[in-house]
C-alpha cells in the first residue's frame, strides 16, 4: 500500500514538473490564457468569446430587445 502511495506521488511529480518546464526555465514565463478570445489564431479567424459573439449579434439584429434603461440604440 506504501509503496503504491509513494509511486502514485512520485508520478504527479514528475507530471507536474513536466508540465512546468516551460515555465520555469523561460524568463518571465507563464502560463498561455485559455480563453478563446486571447488566441492569436482565433483572433485571425474572427472568433471571439460566446458572451462577446452573443452581444455582437444582438447589436446588429433589427429586432433586437431594448435590455436596460441606458440602451437607446
């Protein structure tokens, strides 16, 4: 059972420090966001975050909901 427990942690970290490497060894290094509006290749493509594409759309529609009191587009 020890031994087990022991080899179960020793895995994680040696996972954890592979995953880390980029991190630790680069100058000011961090993790990458994972938010879809912050990709490079998403930004090229013209995609943005759900709630950023939603408010988008309902902008553009000519049938759109007048939503609070300050909103007279």
């Amino acid at each position: 059972m020890l031994k087990l427990l022991l080899l179960t942690l020793g895995i994680c970290a040696v996972s954890i420090l592979l995953l880390s490497v980029r991190i630790i060894l680069q100058k000011g290094g961090k993790f990458r966001s994972l938010h879809v509006g912050q990709s490079p290749d998403m930004r090229k493509k013209g995609i943005h975050c759900v709630q950023s594409m939603d408010r988008m759309m309902r902008q553009q529609s000519p049938y759109r909901v007048k939503e609070s009191a300050g909103d007279d587009r």
